[in-house]
C-alpha cells in the first residue's frame, strides 16, 4: 500500500534517509544494572549507540524512544505514522503482557515491525509467555540479549529496501 493510500508522509526524511523507530518499553532505562543474569549487561544507551551505527552503516535515519508510561508509548507510536517511518522495532517490556493501548496504536498505524525481547520470554514464569503483539507483528525475536536488537534492525533494513 503506498503512503498517499494509507494517509503516511514517505518513509524518508528531509535527507531522503527512511526512517525506522525503536521503542524501548517499561524499566529498559535500567538495563545494564537490572537483573544482569536476566537482561545482560548492556546499557539501554549501549543497545541505542550499537543500533545508531548499524543504521548510519545502511543510511538510514533510527528514532530511538524509551518510556516507562503507556500513554506515551502510544503517543510515540501514533506519532510514527505521521513522520513516514518504515518500520517500528519494539521492545514493549513489561506491557508485553498487558497492553491492549499499544497493540490498536500498532494495528491503526500499519507500521511492519517486529517484537524483541532480551529474555526468551517463554522459559520464563507463565504470566511472562503471553504476548499482546507476537500475533500482529511481521517476527519475534527473543532470548538472544541485545544481539536481537541488532539482528531485528538487520531485518527491518533488508524489509524496507
């Protein structure tokens, strides 16, 4: 479908880049310090840095976003629509399990992305193996630490290409 069909502004910034948004969901701004043994020891600002290269690499414009309230995740990712982005990578954290708000935002936008998690999400307790966004999204990746990110953004830029 292309933008003028669906109501979006071309995936391309003022520079002609595309644009891909990273949205970092609930308590990831302590990572590197929370649960090391669960969630590594990167640092959310590690994970953004590694991320920003990789895109720079392929000419390409991230957006990285990180919130701990639902409505601004939502408001974030509404906000992707009208900025052209090509692409959402999420790691909705703890909303993972809860958050209906986030799933319509992603369902009215029709943004393809792909849902990550560092944790392998279903070796973990039962409240944990449910996913309000596996079924919508275009993949999930989870259990592989930040490397999911990094491999998620290679998918997304092969995708958009």
């Amino acid at each position: 479908m292309n933008a003028k069909k669906t109501g979006q502004k071309s995936a391309r910034n003022a520079n002609g880049k595309q644009r891909i948004l990273v949205v970092h969901g609930p308590n990831l701004n302590l990572l590197g310090s929370r649960e090391p043994d669960i969630y590594g020891l990167d640092s959310l600002g590690d994970i953004n840095a590694s991320l920003a290269k990789q895109a720079k690499a392929a000419s390409i414009e991230l957006i990285s976003f990180q919130s701990n309230h639902e409505g601004d995740l939502v408001d974030r990712i509404q906000a992707a629509r009208n900025e052209g982005v090509a692409f959402i990578i999420l790691n909705p954290g703890g909303y993972t399990h809860t958050s209906v708000a986030m799933r319509d935002a992603l369902s009215a936008v029709a943004i393809p992305f792909v849902e990550v998690h560092l944790s392998n999400i279903h070796a973990r307790e039962p409240f944990r193996r449910h996913s309000h966004f596996s079924d919508i999204a275009v993949g999930v990746i989870c259990g592989l630490g930040s490397q999911g990110y990094r491999l998620a953004l290679d998918f997304a830029l092969n995708r958009i290409r």
